[in-house]
C-alpha cells in the first residue's frame, strides 16, 4: 500500500515536472525579451547594423544628444531645444520593427538548461519628422521619404533559468557588424 502511494506521488511529480516552462531560442517570450534588450541598447545596436543608413543614424543621434546635453548644461535660450531633442531621440526606439530573418541555435547544454542561439536580424525604424526633414539632406544615409531606415544585424544570445528567481528565465545578448 505504501509503495502504491510512492508511486503516484512520484508519477504526479515527474508530470509537473514535465510541465515546467521549456524556453528555448523559438519561443515567443525569449523573442520577447531580446526585442527589449534590443531596443534598450538601441543606438548601439544600430550603429553595428551592416547598413550605412542605419550607421549614420546611429552617428547623428549621438552628435545631436551630445549638442542637446551641452544645451540642456549650459542652459543657453538661444541654442536648440535640448529638452525636446533628447525626448525624441529618447522616444526614437520605441517605434523600432524587429523581424527574425534567421535563426539557429548554435549550442545546446541540456544539463545547464542553457541554449546559445545566433540570429539576423531585420531592424525598421520610423526617424521622428524633426530630424528626418533635416536628415533626407544628407543623401549618403538613404533615408526615404516616409524617414524610415532599415538595415540588417546579427545577434547572439543565450536563453537559460533565472537562478535568481526573479522570472522563469534570462536572456543574454552581443550584437556585432558585419
């Protein structure tokens, strides 16, 4: 009677176990999280893009928030709105598209539960009208007329348990051009 009632505890205990959330490279929520890394470190990320248009925008935003910060410090009513410029240099990423155009999953320590993925991604953004009037100047950055830029990137990044216990699991991510 004993071992029955072992049994079914150890039976119903394998089954939870089974039920726990897997994430791997394909999962949505992993995507999830990597978009947000993404967006997060978005200036950078760009700037390692393999398009030039994506590079320039990278280099103009950090010349225009250097000059907004200078601005905002000085506190000069005759130089540009610094306030306004970094707010939407700020809000910029927010309207970021990112798209998968291939993913592999390069390693796979099943005994860490840790998997090591690479990706390319595809990177859409929308510039604010401020600066994309100003920006279509410059033809060398390939900015079209809706100021939309796009522009390829590869991304590496390893999805494994949260030892902390903070969520089910943590997403790690390098970026690099080409």
């Amino acid at each position: 009677m004993r071992s029955a009632e072992l049994y079914y505890v150890f039976a119903i205990a394998l089954a939870l176990s089974s039920c726990s959330a897997n994430y791997d490279c394909r999962s949505k929520p992993v995507h999830d999280k990597l978009f947000s890394i993404l967006r997060d470190n978005f200036y950078d990320v760009i700037s390692k893009s393999d398009e030039p248009s994506l590079k320039g925008i990278a280099t103009v935003a950090g010349l225009v928030g250097l000059v907004a910060g200078v601005a905002e410090i000085t506190k000069q009513p005759e130089g540009i709105e610094g306030e306004r410029v970094v707010k939407q240099l700020r809000a910029f990423p927010q309207t970021t598209r990112f798209s998968l155009n291939s993913l592999t999953e390069e390693d796979d320590h099943r005994d860490r539960k840790t998997h090591v993925c690479r990706a390319n991604m595809h990177i859409e953004a929308t510039i604010p009208d401020e600066f994309a009037d100003a920006l279509r100047q410059l033809p060398f950055l390939g900015i079209n007329t809706k100021g939309e830029v796009a522009g390829n990137i590869d991304v590496r990044f390893t999805v494994q348990p949260d030892l902390s216990g903070k969520s089910d699991f943590v997403v790690r991510a390098t970026w690099e051009g080409r």
